[in-house]
C-alpha cells in the first residue's frame, strides 16, 4: 500500500471563553488536520496544534513543512514504515514537533483503520477508560468557585487549578475550594513554571489540609534544579509538564531524580511513538505518568486518549483541551460522561 497523496486543512477555532495561566491568555486555537490517503483508498488522519511557547512553531509554519519535507519524504511512498518515517522526520530539525506528532499520529490512525481495530487496542489496549481532569484557568476567587461547581455538577471528580502569579491568591483558592466543596473530588495544581522553588514548597505546607493531589510544573525550566528542591521537601508527588520535550529531557531529569511523575502531551513531543519511549523512560525510574494536551481538537485528543489507554503505568489523564472549542468537526469521536474518557468501538482514533 502507497500512499497516493498528502492532504490538510487549517482550522481556526475560538474559544467559548479565554482562559489565564502564569504565562499567557489563550483565546483561540489552531489546528492543522492532515488526511494521508493511500492507493487502496485507506484514510488516516492526525492533528497538529502548534504552540509558540510550547512547540515553538505556528499554523503557518507547521503547512510549509508539510508542503515541502513531509510531502517529499512521504508521497508516493510506501505507507507502513512507520519507524522510518518518524527517524527520519526526527533528523529534520525544521520540522517541529506538533507537525512530527501530526504525521505520526496519522500513521497510527492509517495502521489501526487497516487492522479493522481501535486505535488504543493496536497500542496494547491496557484499560478501556479513563478519567480526565478538568482545567479551571486564573480567575477570581468567586469565578473560581463558580466554575468548579458546575464542573463537579457535571460529574467531574479531578478538578485541575492553575495558579502561580500570586502565591497567597492561590492558596485562598485552594482552601475556599474545599470549604466549599468537601472532599470528594481530587484536586490538582499547576503552576505552569509560576513559583520558585521557596515559593512552591510554601504553598504546600499552607494546603496540605486540603489534599491536593499533583504539583504539575511548580517552577521554570530555566532552573531545573529548582524542581528537584521541590520534589525533595514536599510529601505530595511533583510533575513534570514543560520540562519534557523530549527523549532526552525524560532521561535526564529521571535519572537525577529531578521529580516525581511526568506529564506527555503528544503535541510537545513529536507523537505517540516518542511518547512511547518516554513513557519506558519514566516506567523505569518508577514514575506515573499523565497524558496532558494542549488546545487540541477531539482529533488530537482521541490520539491522547488512545495512547493513554495502552500503558499500565498511564495513570492519569489531563484531555480536556476540546472542550471549550467552538466549532470542532471531530466532536464524535469518542465518548465523555461523568468525567470519564471512553474511545469508540469504530476502528482507529473514530469515525470521521
């Protein structure tokens, strides 16, 4: 089987409401979803959803690549070598890694539409759901609260607060949230790069009553050091978001034990086969693992969850990026309820 062409289309989604973390206010998102289509009318699809503080790459960036690199690499090629590909892809330092992921993505979708078998159960097909976190983004104390009682009324059990431009602010938050709300639901924190170490350590002592389940990314990647003083002085397990891009940033950090679980988005590290490895990385350092995204449409989230499906040491997931798009053509691909991810029965990452 070859495959016969490469095509793509730039979606350009806005948000139902903008979101505030430590570093940037999102408003919209853009996706690039790329079709592979083989002589044998096979269709395999992934989604790229370039970030430029992330992935370091834009929209426009992400389709010159595909016009130029991937279409010469790929068109007309045979279309299971996968490993070729994304070695290849790998040695391509123009290409950034939400366009390496999208590929990658779409390969697997191609392998998986071939087998007449879900995506999650080529993979390894560990566990058949999973629960997702939900994000409430920088907002007031009285928003905040607001918006964690229609996420728990909705039935979401994992609620994730972002926080780290005002230490005292979020500790308020985190209180009042469970004054209010008791303690049936998980609670988890990211900072997004917000804190010092000082800062971060500071936080915790004064919201251990409340039980918070994850330190996501306390404190910059500039200083990874900084991480591992966290890590070392606080009970509650410390992840790692923006520290781990790659490959080698998982096996650096892990062998100096600079954390303790490590969050993969497929978007930052190029796919689901580097996820993989990644992911054998942190399994043996003896780390959880979340799955996390970005602003992706449900096309890229399906990819998360399958992915986050086939490995027994995926403990948690964070796939929730869809849910404020307006306008995502890929809404039906898998199934939410009650906070929990279920993947579709049809074969691949859905129907399309």
């Amino acid at each position: 089987m070859k495959i016969k062409a490469l095509e793509y289309e730039r979606l350009d989604l806005d948000l139902k409401e903008p979101y505030s973390i430590a570093y940037e206010t999102v408003e919209k998102s853009s996706n690039v979803i790329l079709k592979i289509i083989t002589d044998q009318g096979l269709i395999g699809m992934g989604c790229a959803c370039p970030d430029r503080e992330i992935t370091g790459e834009s929209a426009e960036e992400v389709i010159a690549q595909l016009e130029g690199p991937i279409r010469s690499l790929m068109e007309g090629k045979e279309a299971f070598r996968h490993t070729y590909y994304h070695h290849r892809l790998r040695e391509m330092t123009e290409v950034g890694p939400s366009a390496k992921a999208m590929v990658d993505i779409a390969l697997f979708d191609l392998l998986a539409r071939k087998a007449s078998l879900p995506l999650y159960r080529v993979l390894g097909g560990f566990r058949q759901s999973i629960p997702t976190s939900i994000t409430i983004g920088i907002l007031p104390l009285d928003q905040t609260l607001e918006r964690a009682s229609r996420y728990l009324s909705e039935g979401f059990n994992h609620l994730k607060l972002k926080g780290g431009l005002d230490a005292e602010a979020d500790i308020e938050k985190v209180q009042k949230l469970r004054e209010r709300f008791g303690p049936g639901f998980f609670l988890r924190f990211d900072a997004n790069q917000g804190y010092t170490h000082q800062q971060a350590i500071y936080f915790m002592e004064q919201t251990r009553k409340a039980g918070i389940e994850i330190l996501e990314q306390p404190t910059s990647t500039r200083d990874p050091k900084a991480m591992r003083k966290v890590s070392r002085n606080v009970p509650e397990p410390v992840m790692a978001d923006e520290s781990i891009k790659s490959l080698a940033d998982a096996f650096h950090l892990t062998r100096k034990g600079m954390m303790d679980m490590v969050n993969i988005k497929l978007q930052k590290v190029g796919g689901i086969q580097e996820a993989a490895h990644i992911n054998s990385v942190a399994r043996a350092g003896g780390l959880e693992v979340m799955i996390g995204c970005l602003d992706e449409c449900a096309l890229g989230i399906s990819a998360g969850l399958h992915f986050a499906l086939s490995r027994p040491n995926i403990q948690y997931a964070d796939l929730d990026g869809h849910l404020d798009l307006i306008g995502d053509p890929f809404s039906g691909m898998f199934h939410l309820k009650k906070g929990v991810l279920t993947p579709s029965a049809h074969p691949g990452l859905g129907p399309i």
